[in-house]
C-alpha cells in the first residue's frame, strides 16, 4: 500500500503561523504528487494552494469546504487543447458545474457536454455559446430535450430509439437538429464496475453487437429533420490504459463504414467520450494523455484509410480529468476514537459532501494541515459524521498520532463528483466552493444553510 509521507517534526505542536516574509517552498514531490501545481508549503505545517492558506480559507468560510484551483484548471483546458490541436475538447460538467467554472471552459476555448436541462440553463445563462454544447444522457426527459431545441444546443446524443421519434417531433416542420447516436462498443475498461459503461450489460447506447446501433442509424437517416452528424461512445471512468479507445476507435471506424456502403452517407465525426485515470493518491495509475491523443490519432487515420474513409473530426469529453485534480476538501476533525482494533477519526463531512468511498470504494491520502507533528504516522480510519457504518472517506491511511479535535485535515483530488454528487443527508447543508488564484480567494458557491433546507419544506 503506497504510503503518505508525513511532514518533518517541529520542535512544537502547537499551531504557528510562518515568521513574516517566511518564502513558501514546494514540499516533497511524492507527499504533493495528486495536488494542485500550485500547491506550497510554510514551515509549521501551513499549506498554501493557489497562493492561499487553507487554514485561512477553513477559518474565513467554515469547515466543510471544497477549494478549486482556478490555475490548475484552466491549465488542465489548456493540455488537452494542446495534445489534441485538431479535435474538439468538451468538458463533462457532470464532473463539477458552476457559473465560474463554465466561464472558464468557454475563455479556455472548450465545449460543454451536458446530462440535464439544469446543467444546460446554467450554462447558457452564464453566456456560454449553446451551439458548443452537447446533451447526452440514456433517459432524457421532455422537459431536457425541450430545453435544449429551445436553447439551440449544437449536437444531442441519441442513446434509445424511442428518442429518434422524440426528437424529431419536438423539433418541427421548419427546424433542424444535428444528432449523434451513442454506440456500446462491447468493450470492458474503468476503474470499477459501477463507472464500465461501454459494455453490452449495462444501459447506455446502442449495441454495436447486436445490430441495434445500425437500425437506429437507418432510423435517423430517414429523418428529415434530424442531422447525423456522427457516432458517440464513452467506454467508461478512470481507465488508465490506451488500448481501450484504440478498440474503439477500430470498432466505430468499421460502423462508419457500413453505414457509407448501406446509406451512402459519411460521417463527418467521432466522439470518443473521456473517463480518462487520474490519480487520487500518490503513485496511483493515471491515463498519458500525450500517449493517448498520439495513438488514437495514428489508430484513427490508418483505420480510415484502411476502410477508404476520411478522417472524421474528433470529439473528446474529460471531467474528472480537467477538474478533479484542481480541488481539495477542507475538514475539522471532531474527534478521535481509539478501539481495540482500529483508531477513528471523525470529521465534520462524509458522505453528503462525497459519497464516491460508499458508492465504488474510492481510497484518498487524507493530510494534517496547519500545524506540524512531532508525533509518529498512525494507521487511522477517517470517518463521517453521518449516521451509516459505510460513511468512511479513508480506511487505514497514516496521520500523525497526535491528531486531535480541532485540527484541520486536507483531501485532495476533491474537484470531481464531490459537490456535484452531495446530498443533504441527516439535514446536513452541502459545504461552499471556494476559488484560489494568485493568492486572492472568491466564494463561488455559497454554503448551503438549514434556512435552505426549510424553504423547501412547504407542507405541514
């Protein structure tokens, strides 16, 4: 099990700010390895990301408290831009969607791949452009599809037949949608089964397999009010490996091919989806992304010219990958419990603020912020407040063995599917975002409030 390296002892314990004019370092690569690149360190253990001290951000806007490294993200928009110059890049807002974080993405020059009517109102009414948005999702409702004609959303994902006849209703005599249909390639890549979503047992797209895929082609091709524009697939979340979308990419290849021999229509585009790997903890697997556009570009013109197709243009959709590694979850510990057979400590979130542990046993590196420890590491469990035995967010990490109510503890890698997957469980309030950059804090969202909570409850 990879270890967390535990800062240098200090001939104290107790808290001290840095000596005025202290120069911020870079701690250990191995111990910051999953944080933001921005991410320094002050003597007696203050840790600083994006230039601001989380302690003062713990201490200004309470405890839950999720931080966003604006820099971290719009350099992630940037590396993607980069290692695919020809491709469309549309960020998964599934992963994380606020106002702030949409205008990022659209200064940065991506798209944006929607689920719901939500996710597509805030955006288009933060300003982002609807025609570089793209709505996919197995079940949409008629209020989303309504939206989304309604808004002028570029491209929707047809995940079932019973939309074709949907969408093309809803559009009208007089309009036109462009339209994709969301392949199940048969293929088995991610980190757990719960997030495998491009094989044949599962309920996103059309079977590759089984013919489904090719009669929902001839379905739209014989719709004139819906454009074809090409063939989505998403194999999956946390896949560290590139050979997963090299087979993909052979496999809807070969569709397009059938589908220019049986209609006489070339596709003009292919979204391969994301789920790249990212790493939650130091020396975990993550997806190359300079390996992964090389191959795929080199898998993609010789599978087109090996079919005598051109090569189609290229769609790529990263989330957790743009925006996870830019967060960290901020907690007090509220106390330490001692049995015979494990150490508990106890913090003031859980799974209302990340439910990901309980849901596919994802493992982070937990560490002491504010302070330094002269105390050696112990194995502890670090757990919720919630009342579920399944409320853990780290099982049998090192902290030190001093660690007390009242400190701070810092979680990385908390920029994806944490505020966007909370709930308010127990009546718990979902914690706020706080951006940093260049030492300055902004609140983005606020946090929510027991006021909140009883403005919804409207019956007695």
């Amino acid at each position: 099990m990879t270890t967390l390296p535990l800062p240098l002892p200090a001939p104290s314990t107790a808290p001290c700010p840095a000596p005025p004019g202290a120069p911020d370092r870079p701690a250990p690569a191995d111990a910051l390895s999953v944080w933001p690149a921005t991410t320094t360190e002050r003597p007696h253990g203050q840790l600083l990301v994006g230039g601001v001290p989380l302690t003062e951000i713990a201490e200004g806007h309470g405890t839950p408290v999720y931080v966003l490294d604006e820099a971290e993200v719009r350099e992630r928009c940037r590396t993607y831009r980069t290692a695919f110059p020809d491709a469309e890049i549309h960020y998964a807002a599934k992963a994380f969607l606020c106002r702030a974080l949409a205008h990022w993405v659209e200064e940065e020059g991506l798209g944006l791949d929607v689920c719901s009517a939500g996710e597509l109102e805030l955006a288009v009414t933060t300003g982002f452009p609807p025609e570089r948005i793209l709505l996919h999702g197995n079940v949409k409702s008629p209020h989303d599809l309504e939206t989304a004609l309604r808004l002028g959303v570029g491209r929707i994902v047809i995940d079932t037949p019973a939309e074709i006849a949907r969408i093309a209703a809803a559009v009208g005599t007089e309009g036109r949608q462009k339209v994709m249909v969301r392949v199940t390639p048969g293929i088995s890549a991610g980190g757990h089964r719960k997030i495998r979503t491009g094989s044949e047992d599962q309920k996103f797209g059309l079977s590759l397999r089984d013919g489904h895929a090719q009669h929902a082609i001839a379905r739209i091709l014989d719709q004139p009010h819906l454009e074809l524009s090409g063939l989505h697939c998403h194999l999956g979340s946390q896949i560290a490996d590139v050979k997963p979308y090299l087979v993909a990419v052979r496999r809807l290849v070969g569709l397009m091919a059938r589908v220019r021999d049986a209609h006489g229509v070339t596709l003009p585009e292919l979204d391969l989806g994301g789920g790249h790997g990212i790493a939650y903890r130091p020396g975990e697997p993550a997806l190359d992304l300079t390996t992964l556009a090389r191959k795929v570009r080199a898998e993609l013109a010789e599978s087109c010219a090996a079919s005598g197709l051109p090569v189609p243009r290229l769609i790529i959709e990263p989330g957790r990958a743009v925006v996870g590694p830019a967060g960290v979850a901020v907690y007090r510990v509220l106390s330490v419990k001692r049995t015979p057979g494990r150490t508990f400590v106890a913090v003031d979130g859980g799974m209302s603020d990340n439910p990901r542990p309980a849901l596919y046993g994802v493992r982070y590196a937990p560490r002491l912020v504010g302070r330094h420890s002269a105390a050696g590491p112990e194995r502890v469990t670090v757990v919720g407040r919630h009342c579920e035995a399944g409320d853990v967010l780290a099982e049998g990490v090192p902290l030190p063995a001093d660690t007390r109510p009242g400190d701070l503890l810092a979680l990385p890698v908390a920029g994806a599917y944490h505020l966007s997957m909370a709930s308010s469980y127990n009546l718990v309030g979902r914690p706020p975002v706080v951006a940093v950059r260049d030492g300055h804090a902004r609140l983005l969202v606020r946090r929510e409030t027991l006021a909140d909570l009883r403005a919804r409850d409207v019956g007695l």
